[in-house]
C-alpha cells in the first residue's frame, strides 16, 4: 500500500534543496527540528526515499528530549547507522586506527 504524505512540504522542500546541494558537490547538515508528533519521522523517511532514488545515502537520527539521552545521541545513531553498513575492511581504510 503506498504512503501519501501530506503536510510537512516546505520542510521536505528544504531537505531535498540541501540534498540537491550536496549531489552537487556542496556537503551539509540538515536539521528537521519540532513538537512530537508533528510529522518529522514522517518527513524524514519521504526525504529517505528520495535520496535512495537517486542513490545516496541518507542518515538520520532521533534526539528525545527525556533526560537520559546519552551525550551526541543522534551523532552516534549515524555513526552506528553507517558503520553497520560497511564491512570491517572498508571502515579500517576510513577511520584508521579509529574503526574499533
């Protein structure tokens, strides 16, 4: 069954910008930041989508903002994200003696 995604356009609109930036040859951060529940998980699995189209890779993370969240959360979701997607050898050559 497919999704129709509703609401949220500018922000989709912004994030595929960034990513058209970034194919181009100019990198970025994007942030989608906002009250629970008002379509950001949402936002960012249709931006998902679109990047796999074109074939890049999209990485994301979540922030909760409950107490306890270890330091650089989202940071180290993306981290783990990535690293799970390459084998040893390759993260060896990228991060060196920092793979482990």
């Amino acid at each position: 069954m497919e999704r129709n995604f509703v609401g949220r356009a500018q922000e989709l609109e912004a994030l595929l910008g960034a990513l058209a930036r970034a194919v181009a040859g100019q990198p970025g951060v994007a942030r989608l930041t906002g009250e629970p529940g008002i379509g950001k998980t949402r936002t960012a699995q249709e931006f998902v989508e679109h990047a796999q189209h074109l074939d890049v890779l999209a990485l994301w993370g979540r922030c909760p903002q409950e107490q306890g969240a270890p330091p650089y959360w989202p940071w180290l979701q993306l981290i783990c994200r990535y690293a799970a997607l390459k084998d040893e050898s390759v993260l060896g050559q990228i991060l060196g003696a920092a793979a482990a």
